[in-house]
C-alpha cells in the first residue's frame, strides 16, 4: 500500500470522468437539439432530421409528385432521409468521438 500517495490521484480521476460524463451529457443534448437536413432528387424532397437522428420534417416539391409513379416518390423520400441520417451520423462523429476517445473507445449504440 503507497502512504497517501494513491489517494488523490484517484480522486482527481473521478472528477476527471464527471467532467466528461457531463461534457457528454451536454453534446448530446445539443445533438438532440441540431437539425440537419438530406436532400434527394436535386432537392425535390429533403428530410430534416434531428442531430440524434428524429425525423422532423419532410418536405415534398409538388414536381415530385407523379400519381402514374408513386415508386419513384417513395424511393426519394427514403434517398433525403437516408442523406440526412448521414449528415447526422457525421454530426455526432463531431460533436461525441473526441468525448467518446477520452472516455476510452467508443460508446456501445453510438456509430464509433
């Protein structure tokens, strides 16, 4: 056993993880908070999505709108939804990886 040596090395690591966990915390409250869009089609329809992935909107050009072929819709409806959810993939990468490397790796159910 080291005489008083350990002690505050350990105390100075846990607020060092409190800090983190709050910083982490913050992030991604801010993620949940942040819109980011995808578009599909050269912008015919575009998604909005939270930066923690929530769909918020969906915006659909009448142009798109082809009753004949409602296949085509529905695949650029997913397109913009997909390119959104990437711009939010990229987002979190920003905001939480440098977060998730001080907390050692990443965090299970986040994409890093």
């Amino acid at each position: 056993m080291i005489p008083g040596g350990g002690q505050p090395n350990m105390q100075q690591l846990l607020q060092q993880a409190q800090k983190m966990q709050q910083d982490l915390a913050r992030a991604q409250e801010e993620l949940a908070q942040t819109e980011v869009d995808g578009q599909a089609g050269g912008g015919l329809v575009k998604a909005t999505v939270t930066g923690s992935g929530e769909l918020r909107a969906l915006k659909i050009d009448p142009k798109a709108v082809d009753p004949e072929d409602t296949e085509t819709l529905a695949d650029l409806v997913v397109a913009a939804v997909q390119a959104a959810n990437e711009n939010a993939q990229a987002l979190q990468q920003q905001k939480l990886g440098p977060l998730a490397q001080g907390l050692g790796g990443g965090i299970p159910g986040l994409p890093f």
